[in-house]
C-alpha cells in the first residue's frame, strides 16, 4: 500500500460504500452479497452446506456462562439467517461441560483418529468408543434420527502429534458403515494446512463418497479458509463454522478457535458459491452473541465491517 | 471437547506437525517461495504510535536474522505526509546488511529517489494504483501523470544500476471505486514492467478480494507479464489473505508479500486488520513443503519484539497460538 495521507480517511463512510456500490452484486469482486447469477467458477461446488456450530461448539468453550434465554434468542436469529444446519446441543455428561442442555432432533457421536485423544476426551480406546456409538446409532436410526458422525484429531493431535491418514481413514468408514449420514473432519487444533487436508481426504475419499463427507478446520494457525478452499477444490460440499468464530482452543491458551461462519460466507460468496445465506442477518447474530459473553469477535468481516 | 489436560508442550504441537508435504502431491505449486517483509514499512506506517529508531533498527535486524531474504526497510516520503517514517535515512543506514538480504524502500518522487541513494539504497519501490479515483485521493493526479512522474525514477535507477520493484494497488477492489476490472490492472502491470520495474506487487489493499477475483486479476494479468516478475500483496481485512495467496501459488506466483505479526491496520475500515502475518503465512508454505528459508521460531522472536515495543497484540494467529499468555 502506498503513502496514506490523513485527509483519505475522511473519505465516504466505507459502510456505505460497501453497501452501495455496484460491485457488491458482483459475486467476483465484491463478497458482502450472495452470488446473483450461477456465475460460478470451475473447480468449486455450486452449493455448500454451512453446518454452524457456534451455539455448541462455540459457546462450550467460551468461558462465561451464557444464560439459557441469550442462548435461545442467539438461536433464533441464527434460524432467520437462512442456515439450514445449527448445532444446539450434544449429549455430554454436564459435569464437564456446565454449557449444554439435553434434547436434539439430531445425534452427533465424536470419535478421534487419536487413541490418547480418545482416551483423555472420554476415557476410552477408539474400539470402545466406536462400540458405545453403534449402540446410539443404531438407536437414533430406528427412532428415524440421523446421526452424524465427528472425527477429531483428522490431521493432528495435542498428545500425539502427527495421525496417520490411514487412521483417519479407518474411523470415518466405522462411524459411516455404521449409519452416520455425514462425517465430519474435524482438524480439532487447526495445525492442518492444504497440503495435509488434501492428503488426508485424498485417502478418506477412496472409502466414503465427497457428499457424504463435511471439514471442521479450526483456525488456531490461520490456515482453515485456505485448507476449506483445498476441501471445496476436492468436492467436499459441506463445511462446518461458527459465529464470530465463537470458542477458544482448549489446547492453546489464548489462541483461537472455529473459523468465523461470517469470513467463510465471504469468500463462498465470491467464488459465486451458493449457500442460501443472508451474511448481513449472520453478522447480527454475531454481533448479538459477542456482546452478550462479552468479547469481540473473531471474525475478519465483522470487524471491517462493524465501525470500531 | 474435554477441558484442558496435559498436552504437548504447546509452542511443540504445531510446528511438529507441521510435515513437509511434497509439493508434487497439491498440484503446480511452486517449490520455492520469496517472501517480502514489509511490516518495518507497510506495517509500521499503518500503526498509530511513533516507533524509535532503534527499535525499527532492531526489528529490521531480527528479520534479518529469521531468514527472509527481502526486508522493505523504510519509506522516504516527507515527514509532513507520514511521521512514521521520517527517521527513513537513519534506518537505512542503521541496519545490518546482512549479505543476500535485500532492503528495498520506498520512493514516492525523484526527490524521494535522490534521498534514498543518498542513504546507500540498493532498491527501490514506486507505487502505481489501478484505480483512477484511488490515485487522485492519494496522489492528487491521473494514472497515467504517477507513471510518468515514475519514469525519472527508473531512468535514474537505470543509470545507477538500481532495481526498481513496482506496486500496483487496489488490484481487487477500490475503497472509492469498488469494483476493479482486471483489464485495468493488466494495463497498468504491463507499463510498469515495461518502465523497467523488475518485479510487480499486486496488492488487494482493502482486501476484499476471493480466490475467484484473485485467478480472474491474474488470468488477465498473465497474458501481459511473465509469472516471474509478478508477486501478491495480500491484506486480511476479510480473512480472506492466505486462501488468496494459495490460489495465486497455484497459479504460479512465487513472490508474496507479508507482514510481520500482521502489522498494519486498514486505514480504510476502521479497527480492521491490514497486513496478511508473515507468521501465518510460513506456517503454511512449510506445511505445503515449500522452502522458504525462513527461521519460524527467530520470526515469532521479532513479531513477538515489536509487539512489545508497540504495546500491541499480534495479529499473527500462529504466534497466538504458540505464546504462552
């Protein structure tokens, strides 16, 4: 950027500009609107699934205690934002996470691709694990309840280091054979980067069909719009985020979370990719919840966009 | 997710999971990339507290020492425009040269140019824009008039046997014109390499730019100048730096501009970011198993310095996660 001198910043208010002008249609250059026409390039799906998990995974691990009419309400604005998918809950034991409330039309069972993960997570071996939730599935399928299944630790561990993506593997076809509808990929402390994501499904991709497969890259190093890129460049069609990225690292103090549902609507709106979402009623709710637990938000967009 | 347990020592789990992934298995990316460091100039000139002049001589020094083979060191534009950067000379002649490092600075006019030489400058860098209204905002003329004002530069820098790396600004959008046709930054890429300007930026300055508008700018721009002589200049405003620098490399760029612990707002959007971190930028080029002679550890140890001495938070999201608090 060349030399600014200070009189540019009294410029036209960028908000209005934004809003404004043509090229925020254009779903190439401008990102704040949905793409108009199907103008989408080659090489990416011309619809993805946002799957936001910013009321259970976000608000699990934020610190403070988000009253159950806040949660309710930030629910709601989610549900007029036009996500078809918002994770409000999990069956966790709430003596470890004070958090969440029972009740789900859907069941989502985690596994790891990390034995250690595994066993300090919830006190098993993958075996066991995978044992308990054929039980579930198999439970939720005959009350016609779709299960989801989540694999953590998809392209490294914070015991273990380095997973093989043979072990990857291996666990997203038990939870898929067992009647999971989606797996979800799930990069748990964001080391990953697009080499290794493409790797890594590369290899999943061998033994469960594209569609049925969703990536949950955290953005702990940065990396996770560009290791979602590499996920929508292979044809994986369903990418998880939150709200504001909502929720820390358990596993890095201080650093960050899930991607931010607002910056990955951004780019999908300009690779012209459809996803049946208002980025501006997402930014509300965002802006709703941050000001709720009391934090600013972790999303890029929000804060270019929200006057400081 | 559980709660906190006894893991691998943080500052560890990344970068030991950080494989080198061989480039052959991600397509045509390059093996090799350049990265510019531009936080000393661009990133500082965008921060609000005056820096002393040892401790962007420290900086500079450190960066240095972390590997990165191109330090743009200063700007020599007039005091009265940016204070920041009105100890330009000092700086210049302050920092360790480390052989093989380049320090390009800026020089937005001849006098600029004459001051730099001066100073012992090996390199410069001027500054186009493919924005008509951006350049009348900021310059007060037309394109066409900066790119002549350019040209007694580069006659000058011939003659002294002085590179010239040129920037085209707002390459994916204008904050005043908004939308870019990428026509007009190929026409503008193409006079400044022609002007002799051995390599060109192209920068997103508000970062509005995605992936898709990243291949459209360099599909045109390709058809005008060979992949070798061009670099990116990403912002993260949007978050969007990194998923458009990967589509770049993919493309063939080599050269990517960043800044250390992502110094620099946007002047722009107030309270937004600027400058993609360089930080984060490595981590994911080492990921990739692309070499970029770059120490992480010695860039975290500057990132985490000038933070410091500016009593901010980094914007580097991999020093975040490595730091203890």
């Amino acid at each position: 950027m060349g030399n600014v001198p200070c009189a540019v910043k009294q410029c036209l208010s960028y908000q209005q500009l934004l809003r404004e002008h043509l090229w925020i249609g254009d779903s190439v250059a401008g990102a704040l609107e949905p793409a108009q026409e199907s103008a989408q390039l080659s090489g990416f799906p011309e619809y993805v699934k946002i799957v936001e998990v910013g009321p259970r995974d976000g608000l699990q691990n934020e610190k403070v205690i988000v009253p159950t009419d806040i949660k309710i309400e930030f629910i709601n604005q989610l549900s007029q934002t036009g996500l078809s998918v918002i994770e409000v809950t999990s069956f966790v034991s709430s003596r470890w996470i004070p958090q969440v409330a029972a009740g789900a039309t859907e069941v989502s069972v985690f596994g790891a691709a990390s034995e250690s993960f595994s066993k300090k997570n919830i006190n098993c071996s993958i075996e066991e694990s995978m044992k308990k939730f054929e039980e579930v599935v198999k439970s939720a399928r005959h009350m016609n309840i779709p299960a989801r299944g989540y694999v953590s630790c998809a392209l490294g561990c914070p015991y273990e280091g380095n997973i093989t993506i043979q072990k990857v593997t291996e666990v997203s076809k038990r939870l898929y054979g067992m009647g999971c509808y989606e797996i979800s990929l799930g990069d748990t402390i964001g080391v990953g980067t697009p080499g290794s994501m493409k790797k890594m499904l590369e290899s999943v991709m061998k033994e469960i069909p594209p569609r049925a497969l969703a990536v949950h890259c955290h953005d702990t190093y940065g990396q996770a719009l560009a290791n979602i890129l590499t996920a929508l460049q292979m044809g994986i069609n369903v990418v998880d985020s939150a709200v504001s990225g909502l929720g820390g690292c358990p596993y890095a103090k201080g650093a960050s979370g899930n991607v931010a549902t607002e910056d990955l609507i951004y780019m999908l709106n300009g690779l012209g990719v459809n996803t049946g979402v208002n980025l501006y009623k997402v930014m509300e709710a965002g802006d709703f919840i941050c000001k709720a637990v009391n934090k600013t938000t972790n999303s890029k967009v929000a804060q270019a966009s929200f006057s400081a | 997710m559980a709660t906190v347990r006894k893991a691998l020592p943080r500052r560890l789990v990344g970068l030991a999971t950080l494989r080198a992934v061989s480039t052959s298995s991600v397509g045509t990316l390059p093996k090799r990339v350049k990265i510019v460091e531009v936080g000393p100039r661009d990133g500082l000139q965008n921060e609000k507290n005056i820096v002393p002049t040892p401790v962007k001589i420290k900086l500079i020094d450190m960066l240095s020492e972390a590997g990165l083979p191109v330090v743009e060191a200063t700007s020599f534009v007039s005091p009265k425009w940016v204070p920041q950067m009105a100890d330009h000379a000092e700086v210049l002649k302050g920092i360790q040269k480390f052989p093989g490092i380049n320090y390009p600075v800026l020089t937005p006019n001849f006098k600029g140019f004459q001051a730099a030489v001066a100073a012992g400058a090996k390199e410069v860098a001027i500054f186009g824009a493919a924005s008509e209204l951006f350049t009348k905002k900021n310059i007060n003329c037309s394109i066409d008039e900066s790119l002549q004002r350019f040209d007694e530069i580069l006659k000058a820098a011939r003659a002294a046997s002085i590179s010239v790396r040129g920037y085209v600004s707002c390459v994916l959008g204008c904050p005043y014109e908004g939308k870019i046709s990428p026509a007009k930054v190929a026409e503008v890429t193409k006079k400044l390499y022609s002007m002799g300007c051995y390599e060109i930026s192209l920068g997103d300055t508000i970062g509005v730019g995605t992936p898709g508008a990243m291949k459209d700018m360099l599909s045109a721009v390709l058809h005008e100048v060979p992949v070798t002589a061009l670099a990116v200049h990403c912002h993260d405003t949007y978050g969007q730096a990194l998923a458009n620098n990967l589509t770049a490399l993919q493309m063939g760029v080599s050269v990517v501009d960043s800044s250390v612990a992502g110094l620099g707002g946007c002047p722009y959007a107030q309270g937004a970011s600027g400058n993609l971190a360089t930080e984060d930028l490595v981590y994911m080029l080492t990921g990739l198993g692309i070499q970029t002679g770059v120490n992480l550890q010695k860039l975290l140890e500057a990132g985490a310095f000038i933070c410091q001495a500016l009593n901010r938070r980094t914007n580097s999201k991999v020093a975040q996660a490595t730091c203890k608090l």
